[in-house]
C-alpha cells in the first residue's frame, strides 16, 4: 500500500512547530516560513528537506524511489520521493529528519526518529 496524505498529516502534526498549508493545490508542512515537506497536488510524490550533499548518492542507490528535485529547486536542501514506494516507517524517518533540519536542536531533541 502506498503511504496517503493522511499518514503524512499524522506524521507531521505531531512534531513541535509545525503548521500545515495549502499552497497553490500543494499540502505544505512548515516550520515558520520554512518548507520541510509538501505533496504533489496529485499526491504521487512527497518533496522533502534533505542535505544537498548527500541527495545524488540517494537518487543513485534507490531511483526508483527518490529522484532530484526540479530544476528550480536544486538550489535548496531538497529531494522528492514516489509515495507508491515508500512504506510508512520510512517516510516517517524521513519527514522527522526533514523537520529536524528546520529547527533548533532542542526542539530536536524532543522527537525521537522512530514512533
């Protein structure tokens, strides 16, 4: 079963500091001003925070899973995923590691990686 918008909503609303917007048919999931998630508007692919310097070797070793953000946003700590290929323990490793990176380390450390 591909992971549902919803079970990233249950994700995300859980974690200090986190708000949930509607932009342009996209659900965002933000920390201030700060992006650290959204979903496609036909919700096959979760875009996340996730270190520059380390997204080629994760598109490299899984492509059929992640892939590179689009070309404007190659500029920012990003990459996408293809929901469909996630399963819910790994998605939400990785919408709390893209959380941690939008705040302070404190707040981090209040949310364990695994539920």
């Amino acid at each position: 079963m591909p992971v549902t918008v919803d079970q990233i909503r249950a994700v995300a609303r859980e974690l200090p500091r986190t708000s949930e917007h509607l932009i342009r048919d996209q659900v965002k999931f933000r920390v201030g001003q700060i992006v650290y998630a959204a979903i496609t508007p036909d919700e096959t692919l979760l875009g996340f925070g996730f270190p520059k310097e380390e997204r080629e070797a994760l598109v490299a070793a899984e492509p059929d899973k992640f892939l590179l953000p689009i070309p404007s946003d190659m500029r920012f700590n990003w990459v996408r995923a293809r929901l469909a290929a996630l399963d819910e323990d790994e998605m939400t490793e990785l919408i709390i590691e893209a959380w941690r990176m939008c705040v302070p380390k404190k707040i981090s450390a209040l949310v364990p990686l695994t539920r």
